[in-house]
C-alpha cells in the first residue's frame, strides 16, 4: 500500500497521545513493584489470600454461571423453533443495561428477612423467627456471582448468538450427509465452530467481573478491589494498594492474554455462507421448559429490577430528588460527553494514521491506546493519582517559576482526572468501532479526490468524514454510556460534592436509601438501553 | 515564549476543570460531617461574622486528598466524626497547632491534643444494644466475647473507624495479645458477617437475627425520630458498657487546622464559634450527641438515657494503636 | 446395469411456489449425469431433496432400491413423516459449491469424519489409502486454510468418498476453479470417480463441462427436466425450442413451413430431411456451416440481411446478421389458422455466421440455406 501521508509531527502525536493514555497504568505497576512495606508482609500473611481466593472463586462461579445463561440461550433461539423467538431475541439483551450492583441491592430488599417474600412466607406458613425456617442468605459470594452473572450472560449470548447465525449451513450438511444426526453435527462443528466467540465474550466477563466493586461491597464479599479500596481510604497506604492493583492487573493480563490466543482460532469463513438453517422443532413439553428458562432470564435480569424501581420511583419520588436528579445528571452528562468526545477525536487521529501511513508498526499507537479497557476502574483511579498529583504539583511550581501564582490542583484535583480516567479506560471501544468503520472506506476514495487536486485536509473532511458520520456516532454513543455507567474510578477521582448519577445511586445504595434516588437509577438504566437498541438495530440491517 | 506555550497547553485545561479564582472573605472546610449537620451551624457564622464558608464533603479519602494536593491545597479546617481520622491527619503532618485560649478553656483537657493540633466539638459513645426480651444487662465489650452470645452478636465492619477506635481502645487496656484473642471469640459469636451500618444492626436485632449489637448513642435518638425506624429502636435497650470498671468508650467529632491553611484567621475563628455555647446547644439539639463544652446540657432525649461513667483515657493514647488495631483485625479476619 | 437413482413425479413446493413438478429421473449405477438450467429451474432443489434437506410434497426418491421419502405397504405408497429417510442415513455424499470443509480440523480430521462408525484400524486404513489417490499425504496436518483452492476441491471429495456413498452429488465443482486448472481437474476427478465406480450428479451452469466430466446430461427447466440423454444425442437431436435454445446449439430463423417447402426472409428452401413438424410459423434451428453467404448484392441476388455485430476467432471473422428493415417478402406464407403471417415476427436478428472474407458492421449481404436435415420447432410463448 502507497503511503499517502508521511507526516513526521503526525506520527510522533499518535506516539505520544498514545503514550500519555499508558502512562498512567505504568506509573501504577511501577509504584507497586517497588513498594516494600512491611503492610504488604502484613497483608499477606493475614488477608490477602482471602481475597484472592475470593476473587478467583467470584470470577469462576460468575463464568460458569454466565455461559450456562449464554450460550444456552443462544443455542436455544438460533437452533429451535421456540415461540415468540423474535422478541426473546433481543429481550434477551437487556439485562445488560443494568448495573450489577442496582440488581444486587432490589434482590436483596426482596429476599432479606424484612423484604416481601419471606414476610409472605411467614405469614404463610405461620413461622415467627428466623430460627423457625431456613432461607437463603443473598449477601453472600454465591448471591454476588448470581448478581453478576445475570447482568453479563448477555455478552455471550449476544456473541455466540452472532457465531451461530453466521455460520455456513452447508458445514452442518455436510456433516449429516457424512453420517452425523443433528445433534450429532451440532456438538461437533457448530459448537465448536463457535468457541471461540465464546472465549472472547467469557474473558469479556471475566474482566467486568474483576473490576467490579460496587456489588462485591454490598455484598460484603471481599475481594483484591474492595482490598484496593481499603487500603488506601483504610490503612492509607497508596503503596500497599498500588501493590494489590497490580496484583489485580496481573490476573486481568492473563486473561488477556488468554483471550488473544483464543482469538487465533478464528478461522477463515466461506464469504457465501449459506444461512438457511433447519431448525429443530420442539415438542410441547420442550417449549415449556426453553421458554421458561429464556424468560426467566430476562425477567430476572431485567423486567423484575425495572419493575421495582419503577414502584420504587412511585411510592417515593417528590420534588425534592428532582432537583438533585437535575444537578447529578447534569455532571454525568457533562463528564460523559467530554470522555466520549475526546476519545472519539484520538480514535479518529490514531486511525486515520494508521489507515494512511506506511510504517510498519503503524497500528501500535492504536492498539497501545485500547489497553485500558481492561484495567479495572479501581486500579485505573490509581494510577491516576500516582500520576495526576505530582504532575500536579511539577505544574504549580512551574507555573510560579514562570512568574504566575499557582493555579492550584487542576489535574488531580478537578474533572480533568476523570475525564481522563473515562478516556483511558473506555478507548478501546472508540478505536474498535472507528478502526471497523475506516477500513470499510474503499482504498480509492483515499487517491481519488488528490487526482482532484484535494489535499488531505479537504479529503478527510469532505469525503471520510462524512462516510463515517454513523460509526461516528455509535463510537460515540457507546463511549458515552459506558463513562455514564462508570462506578468505581468515578468514586475515587472525583472532586469533593461532586456527585454523578452513579455514584449518587451508589452513595444511597450504601446507604439502604435506593428509593430516594430511584428515579435516577432508572435513568442510568434508560441511558444503558441506548446502545443495546442501536446495536440491535444496525445488526438487523446488516 | 515559555510562558506562551504554558499558557497554549494549559489554559483549555482550566475550561474542563472549572477551575476559577477566588478572592473575598472566607474560610474553607473539609467535612467528614454530613452537609445538613453542619450547614445551619456554618450559616450562623457567616450572619455573625460575614465570611463565607465553602464545605465540600466527603465520605472518605480526606486525608489522602491533602497529602495529595500538598501545599496548594486550599483547605482551612477539617471537620472529622471520629478520634482516628484526626490522628491520622496529624501522623500525615497535615495540620498545624492553634494557639487559643477561647479553644483551651472551653474543652475538657482529655478531649483535646496537648499540641493544640486538634480540638474535640462533641462526644458519642459506643453502646451495646440489647434486645428488650433478654431483660436488663450489664455488660463489659469483653462480655461480647462470651461464649453464651455464640451466634448472637452483630456488629458493621471491622474496620469501620468507630469499631476500629473501640479495639484500639482494647488494646490500650489490655494488650495486643488479649484483644486479639478477644477480637477471634467475638468474630466466633456472630451472628452473621459483619455488614450494613450501626442501625442496621438494630434492625437485625428487631428481626431476632441476633440480640446484641454495638453502636453509636446518637443513633438510637436518630431512630426513635424515624417512623420505620422507630420499630427497631422500641425493641431494644441502649446500654453503656463497663460502667463497674474503667467507663464507656467515648469518640469524638472533632476540628483541626489545615497545615498550609491560606485563611489562618478565619479558620480559628470559626474553630472558636463551634466551641460556644449557642454552636454546642445547636450540635446537642440536631445530632443528639454530647456537646464537649462542659455547662451546655444534652438534649431531653438524649439525656434520658442516663447518665453514664466515661473512659477516662486519654484519646490520643487510644489513637496510638490505631493501627495496632487495623493489624490485629486483619489477623483474626474479622471481617471474612 | 441397474438404475441406482430412481425418481418418480416428484413435486416440491417452497414457500407456496412449485419448483419441482412431477420430475421424472433414472440413473444407471456408474453413471456421471450432468444437470444444467437457467438459474432458478430447480436444479439445487434437486439436490437438496435427493440429499434429504427437503422434503417433496408428492413422488418418490428410490436409491438402490431404497425408498426413501415413503413406504410401500400391501402395494400402496405410504409417504408418511415418519417413512422419511433423514439425511444422516440416505448414503448420499455432497459436494458443496465452497466445499464446506471444516475449518476447526485438520485435512486428516476432515477425510475421517465420516468414519466414526468404523474400527480405529480400518479407519486409519481409510484414511491412508484416500490421502494417497489423492495425493494429499503432505497435507494430512494441514488446516484447511492454508491449502490452495485445488488442494480443497481434493479433500472435500476424499471426505465425501471416505464412508462410501451409494451416489455423489457435485453442486458447481468446478465454478471456483482458475479456467486454466478447469479442464485438467475435470479429467482427474472423472477418472478417479471411475475408479471408485461413483454414481454421480453434478449441477452446473457452464454447459461445456459436462461434456468433458459426464456420461449423461439432463437439461432442466422450470421445475421439470425437458431432456435426459447422452451429451452428443442432445446437442445432435435436442426435443424442444428450449434445449436448443438454452444449449445454444444454433441460432434461430423464423420460417413457414408446409410439408414440402419453408419460407423465410431468406428465400424459400425445399424441405427433404427433416425432423416432423406442424406447417405454420416454426423456428429453424440452423448453425452457422449451414448458411452460405454472398458478398455481391444486385438485382438477380438481392440483400436479405445485415451485418450488426463483428469478432474474430480463430474459425475466422464471427458475425451475426439481421434481417433487413425494408424487405418485403415475395410471397407471404400463412400459419396454421390461415391467417397471414406478416412480416414482423418473420424477422430474425442474431444468425451466427463464419467467414473469411471480411464484412463492415451495417454491410448488407445474401445468405442462403445449404440443405441439410432440418430442426424444425415451434417456440413456447
């Protein structure tokens, strides 16, 4: 491929904003590799294999968990003829606009001692103490990993539903005129046909799983991010928790890396495949039981929580919250839209970088730049302020060498280091989406207007820009509401009585005061629902 | 051309952070204290005095947040709810000694720092609540430990700073080795892990999960006020421990100086309102605590709880093993 | 030789449209047929069924002797559901048109999955034996992605010959394949096909194959197969307008017959030789040796055509001519009914014709007929 562009200055930008968008984690694997205090030894001998243990424990059982809800569900509405199949096909996708720790704390006002179902059940069944019935205790690992699975299945229900209905036909043919039965085929070529769909939606999980705090913190199930988050707020030691965060990234680097050896196994596909499907038929009995667990799903992912919260808003809303609603929706938005516009704006300079220039290591920038989607936010928040705050401070004292007064904390301490943190953290989908949407852009449209006697500027404003406006948009978008979604860095860089949505949400959850803030939450589920719809729609088209 | 390229690079920066200058009379506060405790107190000052008083609030990371900011950091005085985090801020070499006589003479000499680094505004004790059918007890927090409470024991986190004082405090009686014996009993005699807040355990107690819980006094005035709450609160006894030994364990909220304070003045100014009377009868009415200014009496309610024997030990010897207690916590995994 | 593939009347409806009706098919054991037909005849539908992905709506499907879409109960054909053969069972192998091979095993995997039901040592045996004939023993650890396209075609094969299949079907084999490599794959796997004694169809579009690769040749259209024979008998005697028409195998002249004479634009010519024929408005099937052309227009030989198209090959200059605007015929002939048949549908436009001698585009010539056994047919409206 020609080079259209060789611009020095244009490389060494990409180098650079890719760089910055890195440093941060570094910074953070460096303080924590070289902190030797005895509170680590401490921790160690003490606690620390508690939470590992419980990390890796939560992080299994939520796997497991999820690929059974997954990959079942995906088999059932590509392979069968269940009823009201085109509606459970996306109803299916909606638990994902819910915060796990928002459906960690309505299941618990419903199963807890003093919530509806046992207070029906004793009066039922006329027991009076807790000693009188045994009941299960939500607020445990296993209730968390229940939580957490049955707001992430829908990663790999949506990619190995994807897997299936891409897949060549002709292959499970082939297979029956070879002597296999349906079933047969099914386990042996559409199965695993699509493992490794499979893989990179379950390391997907694996990673929301690693980083969440929020319902692990509810649930009073300690894991290394509520470790993190102890000890630096607990024991204020940033070290010991650089520490444990690296710690943290140590097990998110192996699933990683685990995932991009999966991903080898992607091979190539027929370019006609041929999608008309046999589907299997279901015998009554059979509808039952799929429809009854495909539903279940969805309404325990999704319906039941919103129902509650809609109760919720009812019984309790009054004028008050809405003025507080105004005033942390307002800081949602403004942070969101800052993290998405600047994300896109790097995606699109990093990609069209990569797109017309020639130098070998050309989609490094790009790819260095999407690292942080997989540093928990907790660990991100870390980083930050190992690196904001003696920047920080470098700042201040040049700023009074060079004879101004000192503007005060501008990075660590303001909206820069959230936006910040949003940007590094959820770069990865911008690039993924803007790098897809570039390389559709056919090779001459790159030539074309220069025989026109265009220049560059021109070309890429007046020709891609515009092919790009939807993928623009969906980049966008989606970057924009995951930095809505966004919990735990949110908690630990923003400035003081400064509140978003999330962590206005979280503040009451903790609290046990959900009703106040009800409306809110369902805000932030409504903002969730945005892109599941978009993406829905565009996949229809395609 | 330095200064160009500074401000090229850095003054878009300004837009996103909000960041502006500021320039009339008034003095800056970092609150651990909720907003609507301390707001009618802070509005009252600036009626009398007409400086301003700018509160940003924050639940957790006070400390880390102003050794982080360093020098520039345009804190006066911070407003915490406990002994610990006032310690810890001193340990971090973040606060600087107040010389006021007006402070000195109105709090008693174990409530404030020898180094005037620290002042206490309000007391609150840690009680033990029992439930009401288990008739009236009188305990000792080591009682807690007894093996006829097995399974009927609630208590928040561990490492909650209320608790975590209440354990340094066991540690300055009686060692580390007993308080981490203690500490394993008691962990052995809950009822389940320890989670949720100081009512919340209360609410177990009403639920018959358990029967004993530890807590805070005002709380008990905080539930009584609530009409869900009022429930739990009805059922239970608020008891003070210790009263045949050494006294009740005490916490404090309490006030210091930010070591690079930028409004010194106002700062001790406002420090000096908090301790008087009209400020002590306003924190004693709202927040049903115990005013630390001796002949400013506690609310009705709260005074008809009794009266009770204090812990006479001096607070900082308490926070001395602070984190003695954090350790010894994490070695009887209190919490898991 | 006994008839291995037997199909009687069958229909197959697809979402409320016909694409097979009441299709009749025999094919002897050893037999390579070769299926063409316009896109959309059926010829896939064809396959699926005989394959067992769809189900006919009436008629049978015998394979050596096998019903498989039924059962014959006291003499009455019982086409019941549960009579239907399943794919899985029918002993038929496919070739798909992109080979379809599984990209998650290797060439070895592949060639032996449809082994399963064999002993591990017969398997292998298998196994070796077709990685030899088709000279893949290199390859056997290969994954699919990384053979060549020829390489492909050659283990999608050895997989579906592996568990011995009664009859092979082949969906456009050769549509993939670089022009150049066509023909000599096409002896290969005609010769290796022998070898194995396969009875094979396989469905093409490209017309010209199937005289290289098969034995028999069915022309399709429309859901019905309008001729079944050797390739030679087809193009030398084909039955209809639209075999001839689809095979190309001539290019059409309108004329009005009687029993003993035709008139076309042309001129009228004597009929000797000719395949039986209705009088009235037929069209000619007439190849381009049959023409003869004369470049010399005047009043005695007078231009009855145009030239409209020019190429060159290497039978010489390749032209198609039309009929002139403003000829009029000298005699109008009449059609069946007795009407008169008029100068309009009289009219042809695209007469193949070789030459030497170098025509200009527009150049006005005679043609005349050469007699010879005519192929006469009445076109379908």
């Amino acid at each position: 491929m020609i080079a259209l562009y060789n611009s020095k200055t244009w490389k060494l930008s990409s180098y650079i904003i890719a760089l910055v968008l890195v440093v941060p984690v570094l910074v953070m694997l460096v303080g924590g590799v070289s902190t030797s205090t005895e509170l680590f030894t401490h921790l160690w001998q003490t606690v620390l294999p508690t939470y590992l243990e419980n990390t890796i424990l939560l992080a299994f059982w939520v796997v497991l968990l999820s690929l059974l809800f997954g990959v079942l569900s995906a088999v059932i509405i590509t392979q069968t003829n269940i009823i009201f199949k085109r509606q459970l096909r996306w109803l299916l996708l909606l638990p994902l606009a819910m915060p796990a720790y928002l459906v960690a704390y309505l299941y618990t006002d419903l199963f807890d001692y003093a919530g509806p179902v046992q207070r029906y059940l004793r009066a039922w069944f006329g027991w009076q103490s807790p000693n009188d019935y045994w009941f299960f205790d939500i607020r445990t690992l296993a209730g968390a990993s229940v939580m957490l699975a049955l707001v992430l299945f829908p990663y790999i229900y949506m990619l190995t539903r994807g897997a299936f209905e891409q897949q060549d036909q002709n292959l499970i043919r082939a297979s029956r005129l070879l002597g296999l039965t349906a079933k047969q085929s099914f386990f042996k070529v559409a199965l695993p046909l699509a493992r490794p769909a499979i893989a990179v939606a379950a390391s997907l999980v694996l990673m929301e799983t690693l980083a969440d705090f929020a319902t692990v913190q509810y649930f009073s199930v300690n894991t290394l991010t509520t470790a993190i988050y102890d000890t630096w707020l607990g024991y204020g030691d940033l070290g010991a928790a650089n520490a444990l965060a690296s710690i943290l990234m140590l097990l998110v680097l192996f699933v990683v890396l685990a995932e991009q050896r999966s991903r080898a196994g992607l091979r190539h596909q027929s370019a006609r495949p041929n999608l008309q499907r046999e589907l299997i038929k279901l015998s009554i009995s059979e509808q039952v039981i799929a429809s009854f667990f495909c539903w279940s799903l969805v309404i325990l992912g999704f319906l039941l929580p919103i129902i509650l919260l809609i109760v919720m808003a009812i019984q309790y809303s009054d004028v008050a919250q809405l003025s507080v609603l105004l005033s942390t929706g307002i800081n949602s938005l403004k942070v969101s839209f800052f993290a998405a516009t600047i994300a896109v704006v790097i995606a699109l300079f990093l990609g069209f970088y990569q797109r017309l220039h020639n130098d070998k290591y050309r989609d490094m920038p790009q790819r260095v730049s999407g690292f942080g989607y997989a540093v928990p936010g907790t660990v991100l928040a870390m980083a930050m302020l190992s690196t904001l705050g003696p920047l920080d401070h470098w700042l201040n004292a040049t700023a009074e060498f060079l004879g101004f007064t000192a503007p005060g904390l501008i990075l660590s301490g303001s909206l820069f280091a959230i936006v910040f943190a949003l940007v590094v953290r959820f770069s990865a989908i911008a690039n993924g989406t803007i790098i897809s949407g570039i390389k559709q852009i056919p090779q001459s449209l790159d030539y074309a207007p220069a025989a026109l006697g265009a220049n560059l500027k021109v070309t890429i404003a007046k020709v891609h820009l515009p092919i790009l406006k939807p993928v623009l948009l969906m980049a966008w978008l989606l970057v924009f509401v995951e930095a809505m979604k966004e919990l735990p860095a949110v908690l630990l860089l923003r400035p003081f009585n400064f509140e978003t949505l999330s962590s206005q949400i979280y503040q009451l959850i903790s609290d046990e005061r959900l009703e106040q803030g009800a409306l809110g939450a369902i805000l932030i589920v409504l903002f969730g629902l945005l892109p599941i719809i978009l993406l829905n729609k565009s996949k229809d088209k395609s | 051309m330095l200064k160009k390229l500074f401000i090229t690079l850095f003054v878009p920066l300004f837009f996103i952070t909000g960041f502006s200058a500021t320039a009339s009379e008034e003095v800056n506060v970092y609150s651990y204290r909720q907003p609507f405790l301390v707001e009618p107190l802070f509005n009252k000052f600036t009626e009398q005095t007409d400086i301003k008083v700018n509160v940003v609030f924050a639940k957790k990371g006070m400390a880390e947040r102003l050794a982080r900011e360093g020098k520039y950091s345009p804190a006066d005085i911070l407003l915490t709810t406990d002994i610990s985090r006032l310690i810890e801020l001193r340990e971090k070499d973040l606060l600087q000694s107040v010389n006021s006589p007006i402070l000195n003479n109105a709090i008693p000499k174990q409530y404030q720092a020898k180094d005037n680094t620290w002042f206490a505004l309000t007391t609150r004790v840690r009680n033990i609540y029992s439930a009401k059918r288990l008739g009236k007890i009188d305990l000792n927090y080591e009682d807690l430990a007894d093996e006829k409470y097995k399974g009927r024991v609630c208590t928040r986190s561990g490492k909650h700073p209320y608790n975590v004082a209440l354990v340094a405090s066991m540690v300055s009686e009686h060692g580390e080795a007993y308080t981490l014996d203690w500490l394993k009993k008691v962990k052995h005699n809950l009822a389940r892990k320890p989670q949720g807040n100081d009512r919340g355990q209360v609410q177990a107690i009403h639920q018959q999960l358990c029967d004993i819980s530890l807590g805070n006094s005002y709380y008990f005035g905080k539930m009584l006020s609530d009409e869900k709450q009022k429930v739990w609160a009805d059922e239970v006894y608020i008891n003070f421990p210790n009263q045949q030994n050494r006294g009740a364990h005490i916490n404090i909220s309490g006030v210091a100086m930010a070591k690079f304070s930028p409004n010194a003045k106002n700062a001790q100014a406002l420090m000096e309102f908090l301790v008087s009377k009209p400020a002590q009868k306003l924190y004693a009415e709202t927040n049903m605590e115990y005013p630390v200014r001796e002949g400013v009496a506690a609310s009705k309610l709260v005074a008809s709880w009794g009266t009770y024997k204090a812990d006479t030990l001096p607070l900082e010897e308490i926070a001395k093993n602070r984190k003695v207690a954090l350790k010894l916590l994490d070695q009887a995994k209190f919490d898991l | 030789m006994s008839a291995l593939l037997t199909i009687q009347g069958l229909s197959v409806e697809l979402q409320d449209k016909k694409i097979l009706s009441e299709l009749e098919l025999t094919l002897n054991e050893g037999d390579i047929l070769g299926l063409v037909g316009a896109s959309g005849c059926g010829k896939t539908t064809l396959l699926n069924a005989i394959a067992g992905f769809s189900k006919p709506n009436k008629g049978t499907i015998t394979i050596d002797g096998h019903l498989l879409n039924g059962k014959v109960i006291n003499g009455n054909m019982l086409s019941d559901n549960k009579y239907f053969v399943p794919a899985e069972q029918r002993q038929v192998g496919m070739i798909f048109q992109d080979y379809a091979l599984f990209p998650h095993l290797t060439v070895k995997e592949n060639i032996a999955f449809g082994l399963g039901k064999l002993k591990k040592s017969e398997q292998l045996k298998q196994i070796n034996h077709l990685l030899t004939i088709f000279k893949l023993n290199e390859y056997s650890e290969s994954y699919i992605h990384q053979l060549s396209g020829g390489q492909q075609q050659r283990v999608a094969i050895a997989r579906a010959l592996a568990p011995k299949p009664k009859l092979l079907l082949l969906d456009e084999p050769f549509s993939n394949i670089d022009a150049r490599l066509r023909n000599e794959l096409m002896v290969e796997i005609r010769l290796l096909l022998k070898q194995f004694k396969m009875t094979a169809i396989f469905v093409t579009h490209n017309k010209d194959e199937v005289f290289t690769f098969a034995d028999k040749m069915a022309v399709m259209s429309e859901g019905k197969l309008l001729q079944f024979d050797s390739p030679s008998i087809i193009c030398q005697q084909p039955n209809s307008y639209q075999v001839a028409d689809f095979l190309q195998l001539g290019s059409w002249l309108p004329c009005t017959v009687n029993e003993t004479t035709g008139s076309s634009l042309l001129g009228d010519f004597q009929i000797e030789n000719s395949n039986s024929v209705s009088s009235g408005l037929v069209h000619l099937l007439i190849k381009p040796s049959q023409l003869m052309l004369n470049v010399m227009v005047d009043e005695s030989s007078i231009a009855n055509a145009q030239v409209e198209y020019i190429s060159v090959t290497e039978q010489g200059y390749h032209y198609y001519l039309s009929s002139l605007e403003d000829v009029i015929m000298p005699r109008m002939g009449f059609d069946t009914t007795g009407t008169a048949v008029l100068n309009e549908s009289m009219r042809f436009s695209k007469l193949s014709l070789y030459s030497d001698i170098a025509l200009s585009l527009k150049q006005q010539v005679r043609l005349s007929i050469k007699p010879h056994h005519f192929l006469f047919f009445n076109k379908p409206n």
